[in-house]
C-alpha cells in the first residue's frame, strides 16, 4: 500500500535490540522453555517464541489464555532472567555483525540513532558493553522508561522524541512481530530483519523492507539516505 510510494524522507534509525544488535533471543528462548519447565509449567516452543519482545501487559494473559490462570507468569518470567543472566555471565553476548558498518553509513549519512528494548535500560546498557558495544548507542530507551511496553508503539514514539524526530520521519529495525507493531503503530517505517521466524504474510506489503542481516539494511537505506557529497564508491 501508501508506505512505499513516495521516498521517504528518513532521519532517524531506531534499533531493537535482542534478537536485532545482539544475538540474545535464542538465549531468551531456552530460558523461557526451561525456566517454565523447572517450575511444573507447561510451555511450547511457540508460545516461547511469541512473547519475543512482549510486556508483561500482553505476555501474562497470553499465557493464562493458553494454560489456564494457575500460570504463574511472574514467577516463569523472573526465573527466566535468572537463568538468561547466568547463561550470559558464562557464555557472554554476540553481536549481530553488520552494526559497526551500518552506524558508520549513518554518521555519513547525517543520521541520528538510538536504541529503544523491552530490556531495562541500565540492563541494556550493560549487555550492550558486554558484546563490545560500549558508549555506541547514547540514546537507549528501556522498557523500564515506558508504562506500555512492545507490541503498544509507547517505545518508538519516546525514541523518536529522544531523537527529535517525528516517527514517520525514522526507520524502526526490528526482528519479531511484537515489535513490528510497536513500529508500525508508533508511525515508524520498519525494517525487519527476521532472527528465529521468517516474516509473516503481508509483512512486504506494509513494511519498509526485509533485509536478512544488517549489511542489507545500509543497502536498503542508502537510496533515501545518501546524501551530496557521499563517498563515490559505496
């Protein structure tokens, strides 16, 4: 439809994090199918992987919808984080590659960045440094910042404040569907880079693009961003 008509005029990119700039969802995955199992819940590689990026506003009646009130949501999802920080303490965090090459085409470019996670930021910030990505997103917006986290848009219309820019005029990159409608509904353009599920039908028709990793993303971008004076040979 509309969306991809008329270039658009981007400024701003605005990156999720898990799954997105560190490749944590896999961990956050096992963690959940574990943590649920250790406490006598039952939970399926689906359900896991629906709640990708999902506040607790959404996630916990999810849950009791599919297993019945007796779900305790908090309990599974606190000893969750207990197990994603000790598998992470041990194991520490990868970055996706393609980040320090697509920050380096946005500073050329004239774009403003910040991160907006379900992660807290103080968490965020220290898993960020943790992968090597110290000091490289100063605006981070966290979901402890937000009173309606992802798949609600509160996150990207705070991040685009913070980056003072109007939503329409940034790129969200995301990689789940929750928060592809935080995107969307914030007024973002979004590009989806999938990480554990392939995009869902429809997504070419209402997103800015699908790219299968970062590097693509700057190639996606580079039409609508290039600016006069842009080294010749990229």
């Amino acid at each position: 439809s509309g969306r991809t008509g008329a270039v658009k005029k981007i400024r701003g990119l605005i990156f999720d994090m898990d799954g997105t700039l560190l490749d944590t969802e896999k961990i956050y995955f096992q963690c959940w199918l574990q943590s649920a199992k250790e406490l006598g819940f039952p939970m399926s590689e689906e359900a896991a992987l629906h709640v990708r990026s999902c506040c607790a506003a959404h996630a916990e009646p999810y849950f009791r919808q599919l297993y019945g009130t007796d779900f305790d949501y908090y309990k599974v999802r606190d000893r969750r984080r207990e197990l994603v920080s000790q598998y992470i303490a041990a194991h520490g965090v990868e970055q996706k590659p393609g980040i320090a090459a697509l920050l380096e085409f946005c500073k050329q470019a004239g774009l403003a960045y910040a991160v907006a996670t379900a992660t807290s930021q103080e968490l965020a910030r220290e898993r960020l440094a943790l992968a090597g990505l110290d000091g490289m997103f100063p605006d981070i917006v966290g979901g402890d910042q937000v009173k309606h986290g992802k798949p609600d848009p509160d996150i990207y219309v705070i991040a685009a404040k913070a980056l003072g820019l109007p939503p329409e005029q940034c790129v969200a990159i995301e990689d789940s569907p929750n928060g592809i409608a935080a995107g969307l509904d914030a007024g973002c353009n979004v590009i989806l880079v999938p990480d554990l599920t392939p995009p869902e039908p429809g997504d070419r028709e209402r997103l800015f693009g699908i790219a299968e990793n970062l590097e693509e993303v700057t190639e996606l971008l580079k039409p609508v961003c290039h600016r006069r004076g842009e080294d010749k040979n990229a």
